[in-house]
C-alpha cells in the first residue's frame, strides 16, 4: 500500500499535468444549475426535457470499465452516479479525466439525465471541469476514520464519510431552532448579552481569565449565559427574553461536561418557578418531537418517556430516603463518612458542608431515571432563588432531572436586593475560604435589582439536554470539541 506522502506526490503530479492541458484546478467559480437533491427529487421533469444541464459534487467513488467511467459524487444534499463514455465526448477529454481525477476532487460536470438498464439515474456526461483537486485521500468508504481521537481532530472527515455523524448535527440545528421557535411563539425576544465579564455571575463554576489589552483589565469569559444581565433587562422593562449562546467553565471533562458549550437562558416577568415547570415540560416535548420524532428515548440505560406525568423529588426526603442522612441534622464530619462509605470520589480541597451535601444529592440523583422535578432545596445551595414563602430556608428552584442528571435548571428569581446582597456575602466567605466554584459579589446588579426587578421566572438548559436525548457523550455532539495540539 502506497504511503499518504506518496499518494500525495502523484496527486501534485495530477495538479500539474490540469495545469498544462490548461485546466484551473481551482476556478473561482463553477456552474450549477440544479443541486443534486433537486435533479434526484425532479428526476422524471428534467430527464423528459431532454436539455443539458451542469451540476457539482465531490466524488466519493470511481469505477472505470474500459471505454465507460460510473462515478458517484455528492454535493452535501444528495449523492448521484455520473458516466462518461468514451464514444461520446473528445478522447482528450475522457483522458484527462482517467489521468487526473481521483475520489476526493470537486468537480463540475455537464451533461443529460438518463435511466440506465439497473434503473440508475445517472448523468450521461458531455464535459467535465475540475472544481478543487484534492492532494489527500479520503478515509476508506465502510472503515472510515476508526480512532477517536482521529474522528474529533479531522471532524470534517468524520462528517463526510459517516452518515450518522453527519445526521446528527442535522439533528442538532433543529434541536436549537425548535427551542427557539418555541420561544419566540410565546411573545419571547432573543437577546445577546455580554461574553467578557468584569464579575463571573449567575453559576457556580470556576471562570475562565484572559486579559482585556484596550482597558488594561482581566476580565472572565462567562459562565452562564447572561442571567444576571438578562435580570438586567427584567428592570428595563422587557417582560419575557432567552439568549442561546457560548458559556464557558474552566472545570473537568467527562460525558456529561465540557469547558465551552452552548446553553439557552429565558427570563419572564410577572410569572413563579411553576410556571416554569409547567412551561419547560411543554418545551422538552416539542424539542423531542421536532427533532427526533418521538417521547420516548433509551438514555444511559434507563428508558425515558416524555410524555407521561413528570415525578417530584423532593431534595432532603430523597437523600434521607437512599443515604439515611437527614441533610438538616448533618455536620461535616458525618456527611464526609457517609460518602466515603458510599465510595463517592470528590475534591477533598477547600471542602464544606455544602459541597457535601451536594456530593451526597449527585449520589441520589445517579439512580433517577425521571422525567421529574427536583424541588426544596436549601437556600444556601442556590444563592439566586427566591426563599418559599412557607419555609424561608428552602427556595423556589427546580432541577429537570432525566437519567440520573440534571438536565436543566430553573427557579423563581431573587428580586430582593438586600436578601441578595446578603447571599452574595455568604458566597464571598466561601471564595475567601478557597472555594473557586463559589460565586462573586456583583454589586452592579445588586445596585440594578434596587431600582426593582418584578416577579420572574428563570430556567436554563444545555447542550447537554440533545446529548441525552441522542443517548451520546457530549463531546461526541459537539462539532469541533476541543483537542490538544499534535505533539
């Protein structure tokens, strides 16, 4: 077999004879009257015309027979099979193409439609243009690129020879574009807030720092996808409004978490955290239905359905109920046993009650399948919320819950500014004690949510929530993941 460099090398030597038989091999422009999705969709109208029409494609596969080239070639709508006959166009024509085109090159072809005797739709080729010679081949047709880390690195490979792959960011674009039709349909605006923060607000994540040269300053890459800033527009006055966008969080990877990935915020005055559940499961099921065509999904193992009644979890009665601790009652040292005891691994640093109990909730959480929504968590736990008017220490927040993660996150939001800066104070003594994760004092919207923000609900969603319902690892979902340069 032939090494990459020496296919390389005759494939310069194929560019150079296009070059002095006076073929540009690659023109600025190429002639396509039809896509080859069309030509195959109107097959009968433009083959019964008779008329001679050009198309392009890259091609996927050559089979040369004698006198006869079949060929397939694709223009990201559709795949169709072309022919020359030698018989019928100038022989310097046909010999150009055997000695010069491989599988890979663009082409632009010229031609009529034509039914052959194994019923193939094909283009009885007149003449022929190259559109861009490749130098590389292409993977293997049913290997393809095998090595995961080869697939992510050459995702544009991946795309082109893997149908499946290439379906399901076809998939992926409709996920997004339901979420926001959904949206827009319930009178929301789209807004874009800003990416570069002076204060890394509205999450519990450690930030990203880059310095800001024209200002002299370090500002953070956001971690939410404008929360505080979308709050911003609740006191401007905008009574419902989403931003889909990038967020970024300088944290650990797995299958479920990546650094930088696209969520979608919405915010909408005058309306309580259960609206937002009410709201959010009627979105959840669209979004299933317009993109994959069903409610019901095989995710991790568990078997999901959309569409019958959502459970309640309650956050202590459900850790309580697994791990026999009563999250009211616990100190520290308790809590830490237990998940030792439970084999549960965490980041033994700067550790808290906090952190514990959560650690404790993400044990629990592992064996819920869902759909369902977890409700009554602490107000130390979510410093955004707004407190229950029947239990002060509990907030109106709610977690989706679908395969043992939470899978979007919602609550009614804190528009009581002293209550506010009060929480962010409790935040800042966690920072100061070495917690990174905990979240900044942002006394700019403290100073906004003073001049008075109304009832709002909020909820935010992921990435995260596609590579579930596609039942794959989030990377795998994301077009070009991040990879470490080649050494």
């Amino acid at each position: 077999m032939a090494s990459l460099d020496e296919i390389r090398n005759v494939r310069l030597q194929k560019l150079e004879l296009l070059k002095d038989k006076g073929m540009d091999p690659y023109p600025a422009r190429v002639k396509k009257d039809f896509t080859l999705k069309e030509v195959v969709d109107d097959f009968s109208k433009l083959s019964g015309e008779g008329k001679e029409i050009s198309l392009v494609g890259r091609i996927m596969s050559l089979r040369p027979q004698g006198g006869l080239v079949f060929f397939n070639f694709y223009d990201g709508t559709a795949t169709f099979q072309g022919l020359l006959k030698k018989e019928d166009i100038e022989e310097e024509v046909f010999n150009l193409f055997i000695d010069a085109v491989d599988i890979g090159d663009f082409v632009e072809v010229s031609g009529t439609l034509f039914t052959t005797k194994r019923e193939e739709k094909t283009l009885q080729i007149k003449n022929w243009k190259m559109a861009a010679k490749s130098l590389r081949p292409l993977p293997e047709k049913w290997h393809g690129l095998q090595d995961e880390e080869e697939r992510f690195r050459r995702r544009y490979l991946d795309i082109l020879t893997n149908e499946e792959v290439r379906d399901l960011f076809y998939k992926r674009t409709k996920f997004w574009n339901s979420m926001r039709n959904f949206l827009i349909e319930r009178g929301f605006i789209e807004v874009e807030t800003p990416v570069f923060e002076n204060t890394a607000g509205g999450a519990e994540a450690r930030p990203f720092v880059t310095h800001h040269n024209a200002l002299d300053i370090d500002v953070y890459l956001r971690i939410s996808c404008g929360e505080l800033w979308q709050k911003r527009l609740m006191v401007a006055g905008f009574p419902k409004v989403f931003e889909i966008g990038r967020i970024f969080r300088n944290e650990g990877m797995d299958a479920e978490h990546l650094q930088d990935y696209t969520q979608m915020e919405f915010y909408t005055a005058y309306e309580d955290y259960n609206y937002g559940m009410d709201l959010t499961k009627e979105m959840y099921r669209k979004i299933a239905m317009d993109t994959f065509g069903t409610l019901k999904f095989t995710i991790k193992g568990f078997e999901v359905d959309l569409g019958k009644d959502w459970e309640i979890y309650d956050f202590k009665e459900t850790i309580k109920k697994i791990t026999g601790i009563d999250i009211d009652e616990t100190n520290l040292k308790e809590a830490e046993n237990k998940l030792q005891e439970l084999k549960v691994e965490y980041d033994r640093k700067n550790f808290n009650l906090t952190r514990a109990i959560d650690n404790l909730w993400k044990y629990c959480r592992k064996g819920i399948g869902g759909p369902g929504f977890l409700i009554n968590v602490p107000v130390y736990m979510e410093p955004l919320a707004k407190r229950k008017s029947d239990n002060k220490n509990l907030v109106e927040r709610f977690q989706i819950i679908i395969a043992g993660s939470e899978v979007g996150k919602g609550f009614s939001e804190l528009n009581d500014p002293i209550d506010q800066a009060g929480r962010f104070e409790d935040q800042s003594k966690l920072r100061e004690a070495g917690d990174e994760e905990a979240q900044m004092f942002d006394h700019d919207f403290v100073e906004a949510l003073e001049y008075g923000m109304p009832p709002t609900c909020g909820f935010g969603i992921s990435e995260r929530l596609f590579a579930f319902l596609a039942d794959k690892p989030v990377r795998e979902c994301q077009i070009f993941p991040l990879m470490r340069p080649k050494e």
